[in-house]
C-alpha cells in the first residue's frame, strides 16, 4: 500500500462493504451501523487512509464544518455548550466554528457572510434577538442550511429549538422561596428576554398558588445576563428604603454582580437577605454557595447537535420544526435560608 496513492476503494477492501458504504462511513452522512463504521474506520486506519475533505467539499458545495453562534464566550454556560455541540460533532466527522457576536447586529451579519462562504453543513445559535439574527435564519433556510435554536431567542422560528422548561423551573424555585416564609421577594430579569418573560410566568404561578400577588415594584429589569448588569441592577434595588428578604436572579452572571453589590452594601447574604440564581455553573464555588438552578449545559449542547445533524444527515429540513425542553433542577446551597434568618419587614 506504500507505493501506491490509498484510494477509498482500498478501505472498502480491506473492511469487507461497498465503497458506498465506506463512503458514508467516512464522511460522517447517512445510515452506517456503529460497528460498520468501526469496522471503516479502522482499515482507513489500518492502509493509512486520509479522507479527502477539500475534494468532497467541491463535490457536494459542503465542508465538514457547522457553526455555533454564542452572544458571550467568556460565560461558562454557553462554553459547556459548546463542549457538547463539538463532542458530538467530531463523533460524525465534523468540526465546529465558534463565533462570539456579542449581540451585535454587524457582527452578527459580518458572521453569517462568513458561515456561508465556508460551506457549512448546518448552524447553531445561542444569541438573543437582533435583525441580523433573523436575516441569517431566513437566508440559510433559503440555502438549505438547518438551523437549531439553542436557547437562543424564540421568536426566529428555526428548524428545531431546543430550551429550558422555564416556567416550571422557576415555579419550583420561587415556591421553594414561599415555603421558607418570605413574600417581599424581588426578581432580577431581562429587559426584552422571551425567556425571563417564561421565567415570571413561573414565578407568577407560585405566587397564586399561595394566594398572593407579586409586588411590580420588586420586578427589576436588567439591559442583559451579564454580571455587569446584576450589579447595576441590585445597587439601585438596595437603594430603596427597604430591600427585599429574598431576591432570585434570572442568570448566574446576574446573581454574582448581585452578590457583590450585596457585599459593597453590607448585606449579609442569606442572613440579610436569600438570593436564587440560574445555570449553576460555578455556584458552589461562589461565597456563599449560590443555591441554583441547574441546567444540564452539556446534554443541551450535545442534544442540539443531534438535532442539526439529523436533518444534515437525512437531509429532512423540510420537515415540521421540533421543540425539545429540558429540565430544570433546584440545587439548595447556602445562599437562602428561612425568613427568620432574614430581615424582617
């Protein structure tokens, strides 16, 4: 085999199938058994094959790439799922490009030129509402690239949408927040966020369930998820002549400039006041340990890759839109505590 060039043919051989077969398995497309595609892949191994992906991309006007669309890399929930959508896509032969768009409507443009010049196979996208946002889902359907919504922002109708169970998320989490006896609670949310909007619908719901009505003016609106904005947002909250025994946060990034606010007042926290955050992704190593609710980021990276390659790979994106939830969890740290531990107002 080393004094000749090791064609496909040569891997089709030397695995026992069709060079059809070895073709698919190869190239990560169609239906291939598992222990097939083992099978392909080792005699490629083997007879020392390199699939061609430049020739193939010429071929089918695709390259091995998807692209995955983040509003922040430097926050560890995207970047989880990031990790998820990049292990499952390497498990199909394919490589990821990682964008940062900050929510800004030129980046946003200047990236989905950049998508489609380099031939993706499929996007993922993880970033608020903006224009351009809504003009790449419109121009990939229009290319015949998938698209999946990745708890992005619903009200682009993508090929599929995968996204937290909001409402009963936070249901779980503010009754548990009744339970312990307090009602001047204040909410920390998104201005213009579809899924702050679900999250006070969960909030709401505990509410009457207890026979209560929120108080409006403990609803804070903040400009985005980031910790930046939690500070902002709480030093005005605290402000006020009387602050609230518990505040739930609508993001960890939030909940953590809540945190720090809290410290530059002189609030205790759970002892002034109880504080509920979101992602749970590095809240038992914040001070105190933030009782959170936990997303499980990684699933939701690799479900949203399954999703994009199943219609990369059956090529059904024209079939109907599907919408996939997932559970949220309230993980109870130290951050909240029965009102007794708290001001009483």
């Amino acid at each position: 085999m080393k004094d000749k060039i090791v064609t496909i043919k040569d891997v089709a051989f030397e695995a026992g199938v069709s060079v059809a077969t070895a073709s698919r398995a190869l190239a990560g497309y169609g239906y291939v058994k598992e222990n097939t595609r083992r099978k392909v892949l080792e005699a490629a191994k083997k007879i020392d094959y390199h699939y061609n992906l430049v020739a193939k991309s010429l071929r089918t006007n695709k390259t091995q790439t998807i692209g995955y669309l983040l509003p922040d890399i430097t926050n560890p929930f995207f970047a989880d799922i990031a990790r998820g959508i990049q292990d499952f896509a390497f498990s199909r032969g394919y490589t990821v490009i990682i964008c940062n768009n900050d929510n800004d409507n030129i980046k946003t443009q200047l990236l989905m030129k950049m998508f489609i010049r380099n031939r993706v196979g499929g996007i993922i996208y993880s970033t608020p509402y903006n224009d351009a946002l809504k003009q790449m889902v419109e121009t990939t359907r229009k290319n015949g690239i998938p698209t999946v919504n990745c708890y992005g922002s619903t009200r682009i109708n993508a090929s599929d949408v995968i996204t937290a169970d909001a409402t009963m998320g936070c249901y779980k989490a503010m009754k548990y927040l009744l339970e312990l006896g307090h009602r001047h609670i204040a909410i920390l949310k998104v201005r213009g966020s579809g899924i702050s909007k679900r999250r006070l619908e969960g909030c709401k719901k505990a509410f009457t369930e207890f026979g209560l009505e929120m108080n409006p003016d403990l609803i804070v609106e903040a400009d985005d998820f980031t910790q930046r904005s939690g500070f902002r947002s709480a030093k005005l909250l605290f402000n006020q002549p009387n602050i609230p025994s518990a505040l739930f946060a609508f993001s960890e990034q939030l909940a953590m400039g809540v945190l720090k606010a809290a410290k530059s007042e002189g609030i205790a926290i759970p002892r002034d006041m109880s504080l509920i955050g979101v992602d749970d992704m590095i809240a038992d190593l914040l001070d105190p340990p933030l009782t959170s609710l936990s997303i499980p980021t990684y699933e939701v990276g690799h479900a949203a890759a399954s999703l994009l390659f199943d219609r990369i790979e059956k090529r059904k994106n024209d079939s109907p839109p599907r919408c996939m939830l997932m559970d949220e969890t309230l993980t109870v740290r130290d951050s909240t505590g029965s009102l007794r531990t708290a001001i009483s107002l």
